[in-house]
C-alpha cells in the first residue's frame, strides 16, 4: 500500500512538473521592418500570468537579465530578455540584434531600437496574452519605455524605468522628446537610478499623470540601469526591496 501511495505521489509530482515546465530558451521573432530579435524566454507560468518584457541598456544585451529575471520568476512573473539593435555584449552574452542589424546595413542608434521594443510587445500579446504586461528599460531604453507607455497606452499595464533621461538630441529629437509622451501615462509607473542621475529623470516623473507612480533614489551613491540589481552590489536589496513592493502592490 505504501508503495502504490509512493508511485501515486510520483505521478502526481511528475504531472505538476510537466504543467509548469520552465520554458527557458533563445528565441527570435520578427522587428517591425523585418530584423530578426533576438531574446531569451524565462517562463514558467501559466501564460496567463503577469508578464515583464525586459530591455537592456547602452552597449549591452539580454545578458543584463541573466540573475534578474529568475528572480522575478519567483516572483510570479513569466519574463522575456530582449535584445534590441542598439547594444553590443554583457556577461558573456553577445547582442545577436545588434550584431544582425550592423552586418544588415540597418540603422543602430538608440531610437532605431524603438520598433524593436514595439514589436516584442506584440510578440508576447501573440504568444501568451497575458492579463498584465509590463515594460522595464535600462538608461536609454528605460526611456524608450516611458515613450511607449504615454505613446500607445493601450498596449502596455505599467512601467518600470532604471535611470532613464532625454538621451536623444544627438539624434535629432528634442530635449523633452520622453517627456511629452510620458506626460500621458495612467498606469502604474516605477523610476529609480543612481542617486546622482536624478536630475536626469525628476522632470519626466513629474510629467506623469499616473496617480500610481512610485521613485527611488538610493541614500548610496547606487549605479546606473538594471545593473542595480545585481548581487555583487552591496546595495542591490535596497532596490529590491521597494521594486518587490511595487511589483506586488500593482500586478499581484
């Protein structure tokens, strides 16, 4: 007897296994011109659960993510890692978007890289629907976000920005090109940095009409995008902490 209620207990842990497999692979799909994105899945939640699209700052890759995103698995988050065409390599991990655009002859500055956070929106719309989707940028495509979620609000539930800025004149846009469009957004909306960058970013928090909207600066001198978060900095729990207190409060 108790060895059918060992087998039974087996099965049934098997099965459990089986339904909520991690779902963590390299993907590509497609930019709206056509460059093929590459990105790293990390699911393991029904599809229905809230979901964290994830982008890298300037001159890095998906690899920003590699400790990030399991930890927001564990969370309740399904995640994707996107590389964008504006990057080159962090951790170990090469930015295949970048590398692509460049041997494609396609444009790589940091607004380039706009329709590829667009279309890694729609591909996680497509694949999962998820009841919540939330966008999270570092430095420049922390700006790229804001710009999105007051541009086509429709498409996005919240926003979690590290160390974003008016990053763009060089590029032709105006110094308050992030601002005006963030001006419009409702939903709930995260913004931290360096404690030194706030300058950058307090006139573009201000801007927003959300009523949900929620800043950090460190008391330490902090560092700058997603990298904030990484263990190896003494105070990544202080960032953590109020992230996993904004993470709940909105999409739990």
């Amino acid at each position: 007897m108790k060895h059918i209620l060992f087998v039974a207990a087996i099965f049934l842990i098997s099965l459990n296994s089986i339904s909520f497999a991690v779902d963590s692979n390299t993907i590509t799909f497609p930019s709206e011109d056509g460059l093929l994105i590459t990105a790293d899945t990390y699911v393991n939640h029904p599809k229905s659960s809230p979901f964290i699209i994830l982008f890298h700052q300037a001159g890095w890759s998906r690899g920003e993510y590699l400790e990030i995103a399991p930890k927001l698995n564990k969370l309740g988050f399904n995640c994707i890692a996107v590389d964008q065409r504006s990057g080159g390599a962090v951790n170990g991990v090469t930015n295949q978007t970048a590398k692509l655009a460049e041997k494609k002859g396609k444009g790589v500055t940091y607004p380039d890289a706009l329709q590829d956070i667009e279309a890694s929106i729609e591909y996680v719309k497509e694949k999962y629907n998820p009841e919540k989707l939330i966008i999270w940028g570092s430095s420049y495509s922390a700006a790229l976000v804001l710009k999105v979620a007051g541009d086509k609000p429709e498409l996005v539930d919240g926003v979690l920005a590290f160390a974003p800025g008016e990053y763009f004149t060089r590029f032709g846009k105006s110094k308050t090109w992030v601002e005006n469009s963030a001006k419009n957004i409702d939903d709930p909306v995260f913004i931290t940095s360096a404690k030194a960058e706030e300058p950058k970013w307090k006139g573009i928090f201000n801007s927003i009409k959300s009523k949900d909207k929620v800043s950090f600066v460190p008391k330490t001198a902090g560092n700058h995008g997603s990298r904030a978060l990484w263990e190896k900095f003494s105070d990544s729990k202080d960032y953590w902490e109020v992230v996993e207190l904004f993470l709940k409060k909105y999409f739990l």
